[in-house]
C-alpha cells in the first residue's frame, strides 16, 4: 500500500498525556502509562509532557488505538510509523513492523515464547561449546567478533558495559553460524545496537545508555538478547548479498548512489570526477553500516522508523536517503580539494543534527523515489523496476 506523502511539518505543543493512558503491551494485554517514558531516543528518560510535545497527543493516541486492535493493521501502522514513533510503543511497532510478532493480539505471548526458547536452545548448541570443539572459521569467528565488541558504539557506555558486549558477541555469533553463506563482517555488529536499546527500554526507566544491566536479571536480558536476534535477522535477510562474497549487494547500491547523484547534484558529481574521488571511497561504509557511524545513535532509531516502514524496498529507499545525505554537504564539498573532501566524508560532523533535519531526508528521498520525473529515464528506472526496488 502506498503511504501518503511524509510532508515534515511543526506540530503544535499538545497537551500531557495523561498518567491513567493506557498503552499496549507486546503481548497484546494492557498497562497503565507511569510519568516516566521507556526512551531510548536522543533525550533519554523524557517525562511524557517532553514525548507529548515531540508526538503530538493525537498522534500519540492513533498509535495506542490501533495497537490496542485485535488484529493490527500492518498497513496503517507502516503509514503511520513512517513519521516516527513514539518512545514508549516503539519496540512493539518495530516487532510488529519486522513480523516477528504477529498481528493478531491472543497469538502474541505464545509466539514470543516460542521465539526466545529457539533463540536460548541455540546457545549451547553453538556458542557454549568447548573451544577444541570448533572449526579454524569458527575459531577465526570467535576471535573476530570479540574484537570488535570494544569498538562497537564506543561513546556510549552501555556498550563498554562487559555485559551487554558479552550478549552481543553471543547472538552475532549464533548469527553467523546459522547463516554461513553470508557469515559475520565488520559493520553487523553497529547494526544490532538500535535493537538493543529499543528493545532493553521496555525494561529500564530513564537513561538507558547509563543503566545497571546487572539489576535485571538474566532473564531480562535474555529477552532483550533474543528479541534483538530475530529482528537484526529479519532486517539482514532483506539485505543479505550485501555480506556474501565480494558482497554484490553493497557494489549495486554505490553504483546507484554515483548514478543518482550524477542527476540531482551534476556539479557536485563532476567535482569529485574532477578530484579523482571515486563513490566507493566513502559510500562503502554508507550501505555496509547504513549511517549507523554517521549520524548518532538516536537520530538512527528515528531512520529506522521509516525505514521498517519501507522495508520491502530498504535497501532503494537507503541509497535514496544517502544521496540526499550527501547533497546536504554539496555546498561545503564543492570548495574542497581531494584530501579535504575525504576527511570530511569519513567524519561528517552531525552531533548537532535534530530530527527535524532527519525528516528532511527522508522525505527528499520519498520524493525522488515517488516522483521519477525529476530523474532521467535511466534512474526512473530504480524506482519502477520490481527487481530494483528490493535491491
């Protein structure tokens, strides 16, 4: 179903969401809203007077009216989620958005049980294994990943926490293992931590990034391990000949990326042609972490609301919001030479950014996609091949 225009536009300051609202829980029963919000967005442990105002009261309340349906309307909460989504329901919305709770509400709680007994069942069966026991590729795997976990989101100190680096180092690897064509890379391990805190806020009030994981328990956290595997899963098979060999997926996506900007920004393009600066130099890491180490880690969640609401066509719609991350730069670029061009596009300097630029973005991009016209026939086509659309 095609979602209306994302028009981004200022929203009046609504009133407070009450503290009797109710809101849906994963399982499709219901709770009673505290004055403290599960966030996990850019201002951690907002009252909800703060969401209401960032929401908008209506808005709010479409959100819990349709997940308090019987049957969610994966339609309406795609059109719905495509301009944000709200702190305190966005883990649910996400899962639902990912299919890995089902729309129908009594089928929920049973569906997660099974889901997270598969995810735990799979640990002993290739994790906790004795190490004479591996493969040399396991052992290499092994290695890998727990290398990587120190870098992994290194400015936020939840991710320094041995704890949760040990989960995550857990469920790559189950991840890996099961999916041996594609295998772990560099760059899959950013990719799990938005789920990670989207899917621990359901558990922590305030701050989740300076949060004591040790308060809650195992099995707590198993929950947020498990939930985080199956959607980062489901995320990476839409994607996955982006981490095969040679990875085909990525070298599309750049080559798109050169050719669109080529049309919408044809100064910009000669410049860098003119520089010697070729799209591979600074695009790779664009499509391999999908500007996870770009834009900060809140800003990403915002993105991923959209981008779970394109999720048949992710891997265009990115390309598309690259592009128009880029000509967002073109007037600073087209000053720079060679050496310059390459430091600011390895370290585009975004802390200061709001969603409000975010929702730029994205709608530039639903507009060139939307309205091929304003693209020469040879991108027109990007957007109206079936094949190209799931790229």
């Amino acid at each position: 179903m095609s979602r209306s225009p994302p028009v981004s536009q200022k929203q009046e300051a609504p009133a407070m969401a009450g503290k009797g609202d109710l809101i849906v829980q994963e399982d499709g029963s219901r709770m009673r809203l505290s004055n403290t919000l599960y966030s996990n967005d850019s201002t951690f442990g907002k009252s909800l007077t703060e969401s209401a105002k960032n929401f908008g009261h209506a808005k709010h309340q479409k959100f819990l009216t349709l997940l308090d349906c019987p049957n969610v309307d994966l339609d309406a909460l795609r059109q719905l989620a495509w301009k944000g989504v709200p702190c305190e329901v966005r883990a649910m919305v996400w899962k639902l958005l990912l299919e890995y709770l089902p729309t129908n509400r009594d089928r929920r709680a049973a569906t997660l049980e099974r889901k997270r007994a598969e995810y735990a069942d799979c640990i002993p069966q290739y994790f906790d294994v004795n190490e004479d026991v591996r493969t040399p590729d396991e052992k290499a795997l092994h290695r890998q990943i727990q290398v990587d976990m120190p870098r992994t989101a290194p400015t936020l100190p939840l991710f320094q926490s041995t704890a949760v680096q040990q989960r995550l180092a857990r469920l790559l690897y189950v991840w890996a293992i099961r999916h041996p064509a594609s295998g772990y890379v560099q760059g899959i391990n950013d990719l799990a931590t938005p789920f990670f805190v989207v899917f621990l806020s359901e558990h922590v009030a305030g701050d989740v990034h300076t949060c004591d994981v040790s308060q809650l328990g195992d099995d707590v956290m198993l929950r947020v391990e498990a939930d985080t595997y199956w959607c980062l899963t489901k995320m990476l098979d839409g994607i996955q000949d982006h981490y095969t060999f040679s990875q085909p997926g990525l070298q599309r996506m750049i080559h798109k990326l050169t050719e669109i900007t080529q049309k919408i920004d044809p100064a910009l393009y000669e410049h860098f042609e003119n520089q010697q600066i070729m799209f591979i130099q600074f695009a790779f890491r664009w499509m391999n972490c999908l500007l996870m180490r770009e834009l900060p880690l809140p800003l990403i969640i915002r993105v991923w609301d959209t981008y779970f609401s394109e999720l048949e066509t992710l891997g265009l719609f990115h390309v598309y919001t690259c592009a128009a991350f880029l000509k967002e730069f073109s007037g600073t670029l087209l000053k720079m030479d060679f050496q310059e061009m390459m430091l600011f596009l390895n370290n585009v300097h975004t802390g200061a950014w709001d969603e409000d630029q975010i929702e730029l973005l994205l709608s530039q991009a639903y507009v060139w996609i939307k309205n091929p016209n304003t693209l020469s026939p040879a991108v027109r086509s990007l957007s109206t091949s079936k094949d190209a659309l799931k790229v």
